[in-house]
C-alpha cells in the first residue's frame, strides 16, 4: 500500500487540494516529540480496507404492494434527462421465479447517448423500489462521457415517487461525475 507522509503543515494543503494519489491514505509524519518517533514498534498498522462483497443475489422479491408491482410490469418507458423527456425508452419487466427482474434503456435519436439499467428489483413498496444491478449511461450529455452505477461497488439503489408523480426516480442524482443525472421510469 502506499502511503503519503505529511507534516502537520502540509497536511492541511495535501487535503485541500488533492494533491495525494486517488484512494491514497494520507498519514502525518511522526515528530520527533511523538511516541512513534521514540518507539517504532508502539506504531500500530492499520489493516488495509478490504473491498466490499457484492450483494448477494435476490433469491425473491419482497412484494410490499402488489399494485406498485402491477404497475411497474406496466412500466410505460424510461427517461434520462440528457436525452429527452420527450420520448421515452423501452422497459422490459418480467417474474422469473420469484424474482422480478428490469431491463430498461434510452438511446438518444441522431446521437450516441445512451443510458440503460438492468437488474433485480429487491423490494417494491407503495412508493418505492429497490434496485440490484447495473445502471449505464454513455456519451450524453458530452461525447466520452462513461458511467457505471453497479451494486456490486456501490449497493443497491433506490427509485422512488415523490410529490405524486407519475414516475419513479433514482434518488442517487450524483452519483459519476458530479453531473446530475434524472433517471425515471415511468407508469
């Protein structure tokens, strides 16, 4: 692992501007007043953070309102800002033993951009549901722009109503590039 050492006065700067390699700790020297600095072996070393397990796989949806998920097998389209509000994409929503699994996704017309989800639905409720999988989106709203959103690194994701829309929303709006980003599928 590596490691950046900095004094208590550039500590602060190192912070500030980000100047340490991403996901670097950043530790401050030892003074010469400090017990490391007297004792080497009084130092203890952190474990290194182990990466977290992907969730496991849904073995059944919780059903909380068998309406929301009659609805949501109705599921009219999908939208994601960049692209268009005024035409939707196509939502795939289908029961496979159990487990209610959503293929949605949205292609920009005459461009590149593309956004698409797929994945297990782990619980539905009245006005929510929770999502395991994989949300992308691609050259929208700028060519090169590459955007992953797995459970597997980052858990599950919730889309809810709000203010009785007619859709539900991812509620992680920032969640790549500081960019926001409204994914809805709507009913």
């Amino acid at each position: 692992m590596i490691r950046c050492f900095c004094t208590a006065a550039t500590l602060a700067l190192t912070v500030l501007t980000g100047c340490a390699p991403a996901n670097t700790p950043i530790e401050t020297a030892p003074t010469a007043t400090s017990q490391a600095a007297r004792d080497p072996a009084a130092t203890e070393t952190p474990q290194a953070s182990r990466p977290a397990l992907p969730p496991p796989p849904v073995i059944r949806t919780q059903v909380d309102s068998v309406a929301a998920l009659e609805r949501l097998k109705i599921a009219r389209g999908m939208t994601l800002q960049w692209i268009s509000w005024d035409y939707m994409g196509p939502v795939a929503v289908s029961d496979n033993n159990g487990v209610i699994r959503i293929s949605a996704s949205q292609s920009e017309r005459g461009g590149n951009g593309k956004a698409s989800m797929l994945g297990d639905i782990v619980r539905i409720s009245d006005d929510e549901f929770v999502f395991r999988g994989r949300i992308v989106i691609i050259d929208t709203p700028d060519a090169g722009r590459e955007c992953v959103l797995s459970s597997d690194t980052a858990g599950d994701q919730t889309f809810a109503i709000t203010q009785n829309r007619k859709y539900w929303r991812l509620r992680n709006f920032e969640w790549c590039d500081g960019l926001t980003d409204y994914i809805d599928i709507y009913f």
